[in-house]
C-alpha cells in the first residue's frame, strides 16, 4: 500500500503534469525554445574549460568539440542546436533508468530498502561509503547502489538481463540504442575497484548472488552509446509522467516516476547535486562521457553532451547550457512566477 508522501506526491506531479502540458502550449513556441538554444549554444560554443575523462582510457579519446543540446516537450515537440548526431557513452545516467526499471519490475520501496536513497556525501565510487553503513544509507546514483540495481534485475541469465535493461534504455529514448563495445573493452579492463564494490555489497547482503555478474552488466550499461536528442527524450520521458512523448509508449507507471526524480535531485551531479538544484531546480544526472540530461516536470526534458568535465565530473558546458535554456523556459519546478511570465 503506498504511504501517505507517496499519495501526496503523485498529486503533486499530476498537478504538474497537467499545468505544464497546458502551459506548454502556449510558452513553448518554437521560435522561444530555439531561440534560447541559440543564446546559450553561441554563448558556450567556445568555452575552453575541462578536460575529458582519462581514468577509462576509450574516454580520453572521445572528441572534446562534440557539442550539441536538445529539448523535447511533453507534447513530443523537438528542439536541437548543434551537434546532436555524435554519439557518446551513456556512463552514469544509465544508473537513472535501471533504477526505474527496478521499480518497475518490483516497486520504489526495494531501492529504499535495499540501498537507501539518501546522498553519501562521499565521492561516487567511495569504498568508505559501504563501510560506514554496511552498504546501507546510500543511492542508486553512485557505484555501490547503481551495481546492486542492476543486480536487482531480474532474470535467469545474463543475456536475459541484459537484453530488459537495453529494451528499457531504448524505449525511453524511443529508438534502439546500441553498446559502444570499444569503450566496454576500455572500461572492462580497468575496473577493479567497482568489481570489489560488488564484491562488498554482496558481503553486506545487498546483492543476493552473482556479484560479478551485476558488476559486467553495470560495466556494459554504461557504455550505451546515446547522442543528445536520445537523452533529451529519455528525460522528456520522465517529464511526460513515464510515456514517451515521441513514440507515445508508456514506458514506466507514472507512479513511479516521483520517486526517480527524487533520486535524480538527490545524488544525479556527484558532489555538486546540491549546487545544481539550488542553480537550477532540476532533477538531472551526469556521466563522465559528457553528458547530461534534466527533467522539468509536466514541461519538458533537455539535454546536452559536451566532454570535457569539470573537477566534480560534470560536463562543463553542458552545466551551463541546460541552466540557462531551462531558466529561459521557466523549467524551475520550484519558481513560484507564472510559467512563462519574463
């Protein structure tokens, strides 16, 4: 039976949900969304800070000039500047959407329950996190949890696994998206350290059996290739109550889709969640590919890919150019003003 917050809160996105597509009619023209993806793709374009991500050597080779930034809305309207064809590797935003498909197959209460979902206040892949905890009191959102989700899949075999988290990640962004394999072999070869997280989180009861097992498929979920209008659409996606707004598939129970966001607000920008969501109001998640995706809910979802990070891991254009489309848009969920009162 859901909780009392959790009631309160689905009327909460429902109330969203509803004023937004309303108000998307008339704010989102196409002249005013593209018109604020013009000013801040041409006020970033240039922008010489960051540096690729070098600790998975395929990373390190990814072109840094890659630059590209979407919105789609909940109505299914696309808006793209730039380079929103080139393709990088998904990396932690993929957290976000196992996550969902673990509510899905089980509920939001088993990610509460199993992980936690509150932020650690300790780097991402932070071994010292499990132990303060016994891997407990921690989030999907950095390596411990994201693995014990994926291990939280189910299915009788790896293939079997695999193929419902990829089918999940290609519904969302409502075309099938595919593994870029040389960063699989790159990221394979070189984590350790999240191999002995899975090991550890099994130790502490966290993921029931085959740890290794979850640390591949998490290792191979993250090297989805996805271009920015993909992850907008994942975003809009959630934005949009669980239906892709393109394809007009119901992805996710709208019920659960408070709880993702929850999530996402909490831990979805590593060390700098909180300064995010203060800049911006907006749940969102980073990898360490360059990109980033938000949602502004019952509006729209954005996102945008640029390589080069910051020292958080964050994408520093990317940062940068959905807080200045989103406030252009009034994508705040939290500012008070009329939608589209300037």
């Amino acid at each position: 039976m859901k909780t009392n917050r959790t009631i309160l809160l689905l009327a909460a996105v429902a109330v969203c949900l509803v004023a937004g597509q309303v108000a998307a009619k008339d704010l989102y023209k196409k002249e005013v969304v593209q018109a604020a993806l013009t000013d801040a793709h041409t006020k970033y374009l240039n922008l010489a800070e960051g540096k690729n991500a070098d600790y998975i050597p395929a990373l390190a080779k990814v072109d840094p000039k890659i630059f590209g930034i979407a919105v789609v809305t909940v109505d299914g309207k696309v808006y793209t500047i730039g380079d929103v064809t080139s393709e990088v590797s998904i990396q932690s935003i993929s957290k976000v959407f196992t996550m969902a498909l673990v509510m899905q197959e089980q509920s939001p209460e088993a990610i509460l329950n199993n992980m936690g979902v509150d932020a650690t206040g300790q780097v991402f892949n932070s071994i010292v996190a499990i132990e303060q905890y016994r891997g407990a009191q921690m989030n999907a959102m950095v390596n411990p949890g994201a693995i014990t989700s994926t291990s939280m899949v189910s299915g009788a075999s790896a293939e079997e696994i695999w193929n419902k988290i990829i089918s999940a990640y290609s519904d969302f962004a409502g075309r099938p998206l595919l593994v870029n394999q040389e960063v699989f072999v790159s990221e394979a070869e070189t984590n350790q350290r999240n191999q002995a997280i899975s090991m550890l989180m099994y130790a502490y009861g966290h993921i029931q059996s085959e740890p290794l097992r979850a640390c591949d498929i998490y290792t191979k979920q993250c090297a989805v290739n996805v271009n920015a209008l993909d992850l907008a659409t994942m975003a809009a996606t959630l934005a949009n109550g669980g239906k892709n707004p393109v394809t007009a598939k119901q992805v996710m129970s709208t019920e659960n889709v408070p709880e993702v966001l929850a999530v996402m607000a909490t831990a979805g920008l590593y060390d700098d969640s909180g300064q995010w969501l203060f800049r911006t109001g907006l749940p969102a998640k980073s990898g360490v590919g360059g990109g980033i995706l938000a949602v502004s809910p019952g509006k729209f979802g954005i996102a945008a890919i640029s390589p080069p990070l910051d020292a958080a891991g964050n994408s520093v254009k990317a940062q940068k150019a959905i807080a200045d489309v989103s406030n252009a848009l009034g994508g705040n969920p939290y500012a008070p003003a009329p939608l589209g009162k300037k």
